[in-house]
C-alpha cells in the first residue's frame, strides 16, 4: 500500500530490495551458483566431482584454505581437529539445564555462543593464529555438541570422543554409541553422511551465512557470529524442510492418498499446501545437490533397510511434478532436502537431528565466509536503510 518510489525519493540514495532479492552485499571467491544451469562449485571445483572423490574433512579444508591440501596438509588439518574434541567439564554441565524435550537446534546454538565464555583466549578476529584457533575449535567441538544434545533428547549418557577417529566417524560413535559396549562403524553408514555432509558445505549468500556476516561484520567474534547463524537456519523455510518432506511423505503413506492426488491439492494451493522439497530462490534448474542425493538415496536405503515406500512416494512426486505444466512454468525442481530426511531417518536420527545434520555440514562455509569477510578491505558494518512510512512529527501533548 505505500507508494515506494515516492518513499525512495524522501529517503535519498538507497535501494528498496526485501529479501535482498537483487542486492550483493559483497564479493566472495567461494562458492559459485548459476541458478538457471542447475551449477554449484567451491572454490571452483564442481560439486558432483567433490561428491564421488573428496571427503567432507577435505572439503572443510578447500573452504576455508581456498585449495585442496596437500596429504601432510590433510594429515595435519585432521590431527588438529582430533586434539580439540574435548568440552570443558563446564560446558558438558550446561546440557542438564535444558529440559528434556528440547529442540536440539536451540540447544546446539546456546552451547555454541558459550563457547566464548569458555575459550577467551580465541576471540580477536583481527589475530590471525586465534582464528585459526577458532576455528579447529569449532570444526572440532561443534560436531560433538550436536552429538550431546541428541543424546540428551534421548536420555542417553553422554560419551567422551575418541580420537582414534576422524570428525564424521566420532559424531557417529557419540550420537549412537552406548557406554562400555563397543561401537562398530557402519562404513556405509559414514559414507553417506560424509556426502550428505559435503553436499551441505556451502551455499554462497543465503539466510544463515549472510547472518555469520553481518553479525561478524561488527568484529563479533567467530562463536557469536556462527551461534547467530544456526539460529538462522533453526527457520523452516531455511534449513528445516528436511524435516517438512518427510512429514509429507509420511502424511501421504498413511491417509492411503495417491501421490498424484496430493500433486492435485498442491496445484490447487488447498490450505497452503506446498510440495515440501521442491523450489528453490536461486535454483531455477534441477539442484545439482538433489540430482547426487537422489542417485544414491536407493543405493543407500538399500544397504540400511530404509523405508522403500516413502522412496517410491518420492520418486512418484518428482516423476509427476517434472512432466505437469505447473511445475515446469514455475520452474520448480527438486532441492537439496527432498532425499536427504530418508537418509537421515535410515541411518537411525530423528526428525528433530535432521536441521542439526545440515548445521554440521554447513559449519565449514560458515568459518571460510566469515574469515573471507574479515580479511577484506572493503568489509564494513552491515547496516541496512529504511523506507520510513511512520508519522513524520507528532507534539507530545501538555497535560
Ligand atoms: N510447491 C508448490 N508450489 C510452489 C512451490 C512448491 N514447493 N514453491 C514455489 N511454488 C509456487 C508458488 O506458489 C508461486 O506460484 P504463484 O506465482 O502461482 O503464486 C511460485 O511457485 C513462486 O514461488 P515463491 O514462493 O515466490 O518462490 P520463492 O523463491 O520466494 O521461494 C522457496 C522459494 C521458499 C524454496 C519455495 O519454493 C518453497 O516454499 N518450497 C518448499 C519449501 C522448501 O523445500 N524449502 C527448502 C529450500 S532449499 C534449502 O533451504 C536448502
């Protein structure tokens, strides 16, 4: 209702842009997307070739170091992120103040902003070798915390990492290990979150890691800035449609519907009904990310007893949606998150771990876009304008 070209003249040299639909807030050499291609690289490299050859360890290095390591180098990376699995008694103590039911994301971002209060001496964003302290930190303690808050949802004790173990295979051992029994690695198992994981790395400007910028942009440090950014993708219309589609695959199995029914009510926009899964803000192309997940969602599910029906009810919607006119003129394909929940669910997480699961993956884009927003030269406070549509001036009244 407001007539915004005369708002923009009151207010002088800005832009009106909600959503920052047509606005780069900044360049970057990390990730690149061409939406209309169906495109994703980091730091060149092409995801599908990251995915078959590389390890999420690897990747987390080519991020925030801007190349592959060498193998001293990957030695050395993954040797430092072992020492530092460790949490402070303290910390661990933390996990009891929250009730049992908890969401694990509100619990994961909570320990996360504490660890400035335990590890002071790795705050200063302008010391290179704290933020390189930091960083091993984060990349280190993050995957444990997320491990402690399941384990807390399920009543279960929380286990000390080994470091006989690399990251993935660790969070592994601590989100479904059980005291004094011996854990056994399911190779298949680590695989697949290892490319879950590696598919989630990075995403260039979206909702979370513009937050990981804006909040470091005032020299916050590295925890604050990444604890902001899990409460960003904590939003189901950011990182929680994992969790949405498998609701809707469950909703569909169970009420004994046709899946072409659903496409039907979708079509129809009964209720707000969406099909979850499906479009993107930039992807205007199939998702180069879903095109991986969904080649290995049966070979996976396969190996781990999933549930098939819930696959066939996929591949029924996706197969329906690319052939139907209202799918190909909106040009919506599927996202990342249509196959990943069956993964997640397979492999034994809950629902309530699946946003986690991306917070994991996720984290390594964090740190290498709040690092790149440090170092450069053109960084300033991120501060937004306004169209002001309130009262202009108004006289406090005599009484
Ligand atoms: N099912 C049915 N129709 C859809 C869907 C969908 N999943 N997504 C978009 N549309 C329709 C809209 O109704 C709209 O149609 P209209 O012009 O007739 O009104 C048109 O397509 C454009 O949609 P917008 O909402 O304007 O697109 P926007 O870019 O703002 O939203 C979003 C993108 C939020 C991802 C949207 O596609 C959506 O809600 N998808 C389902 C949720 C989801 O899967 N989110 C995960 C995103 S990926 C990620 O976070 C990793």
């Amino acid at each position: 209702g407001y007539d915004v070209s005369k708002l923009l003249k009151q207010t002088g040299a800005v832009t009106f842009d909600p959503g920052f639909m047509n606005t780069a807030a900044t360049t970057s050499a990390i990730t690149y997307i061409d939406g209309d291609a169906g495109i994703l690289r980091y730091r060149g490299y092409p995801i599908d070739q990251l995915a078959e050859h590389s390890s999420f360890l690897e990747v987390s290095y080519l991020l925030i170091y801007g190349n592959l390591p060498t193998p001293s180098e990957l030695e050395a990376f993954d040797q430092k992120i072992r020492r530092h699995t460790l949490l402070h008694e303290e910390l661990k103590g933390f996990f009891n103040g929250f009730p049992r039911d908890a969401h694990p994301m509100p619990v994961l971002s909570s320990a996360v902003s504490a660890l400035s209060t335990f590890y002071q001496d790795s705050l200063d964003p302008f010391d290179d070798e704290q933020v390189e302290l930091s960083t091993i930190r984060l990349m280190a303690k993050l995957p444990v915390i997320a491990a402690y808050a399941h384990k807390k949802s399920i009543g279960q004790a929380l286990l000390y990492p080994d470091n006989s173990m690399n990251l993935v295979e660790n969070f592994m051992r601590l989100s479904f290990g059980l005291p004094a029994e011996p854990y056994e690695l399911d190779p298949v198992m680590v695989k697949a979150l290892d490319l879950l994981l590696i598919l989630h790395a990075d995403h260039e400007q979206n909702c979370s890691t513009s937050t990981v910028r804006l909040v470091g942009s005032s020299n916050a440090n590295m925890f604050a800035s990444v604890s902001a950014g899990i409460n960003a993708l904590f939003g189901p219309l950011h990182g929680g449609a994992n969790e949405a589609v498998l609701n809707m695959l469950r909703q569909i199995q169970s009420s004994g519907m046709q899946p072409e029914d659903f496409m039907e009510k979708v079509k129809n926009k009964e209720a707000g009904v969406r099909l979850m899964g499906f479009g993107h803000r930039v992807y205007k192309n199939y998702d180069p990310r879903a095109r991986i997940v969904k080649a290995t969602a049966h070979e996976i599910l396969s190996k781990l007893g999933g549930n098939d029906e819930l696959l066939d009810i996929a591949m029924r919607l996706e197969e329906k949606a690319l052939a139907d006119d209202y799918f190909i003129e909106r040009k919506l394909y599927p996202n990342v998150d249509f196959y990943t929940g069956l993964i997640y669910k397979a492999m034994g997480f809950p629902e309530k771990m699946f946003t986690v699961l991306f917070a994991i993956g996720r984290l390594p884009g964090w740190i290498a876009q709040w690092r790149e927003m440090i170092k450069d030269p053109h960084t300033k406070i991120g501060r937004p304008r306004q169209l002001y549509t309130g009262e202009l001036e108004r006289q406090y009244p005599a009484r």
